[in-house]
C-alpha cells in the first residue's frame, strides 16, 4: 500500500514520491470517458431501428446488455484485484474497451454493434471497481470520503453528456467515441504508466 509521510506527501511502495494530484486526474478523465458510452446510443435508437429493420425492444439491447455485462463484471473485477495488480487491469480495461469500441465503428449489422457493446461494457466493469479501489489506497483515511465523493461524481455525470450530440448519426456518435474516449485514454495509459510503481498499488 501506498504510504503517507507526516507531511502528507505521498510515497509509492518503494519510497519514492510520486504526484497524487496527477495520478486523481487521470484516472478521474480515464473513468470518465469509458462512462461516456453507457447510455450514447439512446438517442440514436430511431436511426438504428430503420437501418437495421429491428423493433424497439430489440435496439433497447444495446443499452439494456450493456448495463447487464456491466453487473456481470463488476464483481468479478474483485477477483482479478487480488490477483493482478491495480495497474495492470486498469490498462487492460482500457485496451478491451478500445476493442469493444472499434467493433462498434465497424459493424454492418446489429448483432456485431451489440457484440462491440458488450466488449465495451466489460472494459467499463472492470475500470470502475479498479478506479474506485486505486482511489482509496492513494489517500490516507481522512481524505477518502472527498476522494470516492469524486469517484462518484464521475460515474453519475457522464452518462449525462452523449444527449449534447443528439444531433450525431449512430456512426458519428462511434467516430466521436473513438477520438475522445480512446485519445483521452491512450494519453492516461501513458500518465498511469509513468506515474505509478512497477508494480502498482497493493492493497
């Protein structure tokens, strides 16, 4: 575990100080753009409906499967977390949903968009526990109430934001997906990387 000097300078496992406030806001953008995807389809239901000649409860899936495979992950990420370290599955988290994401952009028919869907909803399943547990072991206790205050936040607004790009085609919505979301996550996979331990966080 990362340890705090009575200064309140963080330290990773090997005694070297490392910059909290950059490794929080990476992982708080990381987290944040993976969450995006969640529910950005919805407004292009209407679109998918047509294109594909399917009803309204079989579109409802792409949302609908994705919160499931979602439910299905989560607990499972506290197997992984015991163990692989905290590092290692963050990124491996972002590389599927990355896949999960290019799938989607790719599909020439519903059931590959739902497959890309559900490849994307395991990457987020595993980032949000991972995000959630990396947050507390980086802050000693007093702090780790306004720490998972901000977990929060960003897990509930940003399934919020995709309904200000309303006016995108489900295409566009997956181009747009691909250059923010993936961008943002390369560039934090980079920040993780050179500002954790080798061996990342243990708990």
């Amino acid at each position: 575990m990362n340890s705090i000097n009575s200064e309140d300078k963080p330290v990773d496992q090997n005694g070297r100080p490392y910059n909290r406030l950059l490794l929080v806001f990476t992982l708080l953008i990381g987290t944040f753009s993976t969450f995006l995807t969640s529910t950005m389809l919805t407004t292009a239901f209407p679109t998918l409906m047509k294109s594909f000649s399917i009803s309204a409860n079989t579109v409802q899936w792409l949302t609908t499967g994705f919160m499931l495979m979602m439910g299905i992950v989560i607990p499972i990420t506290g197997f992984f977390l015991q163990r692989f370290d905290s590092r290692k599955l963050y990124l491996s988290a972002i590389v599927i949903f990355f896949v999960g994401t290019i799938v989607c952009y790719f599909a020439q028919n519903f059931w590959t968009i739902l497959a890309g869907r559900l490849i994307e909803a395991a990457g987020v399943g595993i980032t949000s526990p991972v995000y959630q547990t990396i947050m507390t072991s980086i802050f000693p206790p007093a702090k780790r109430g306004a720490a998972m205050g901000s977990a929060g936040i960003v897990v509930g607004l940003a399934p919020c934001n995709w309904a200000n790009v309303c006016w995108l085609d489900f295409n566009s919505l997956f181009v747009a997906n691909a250059i923010f979301s993936n961008h943002t996550d390369l560039s934090n996979c980079v920040n993780y990387w050179l500002f954790h331990t080798k061996k990342g966080i243990t708990h």
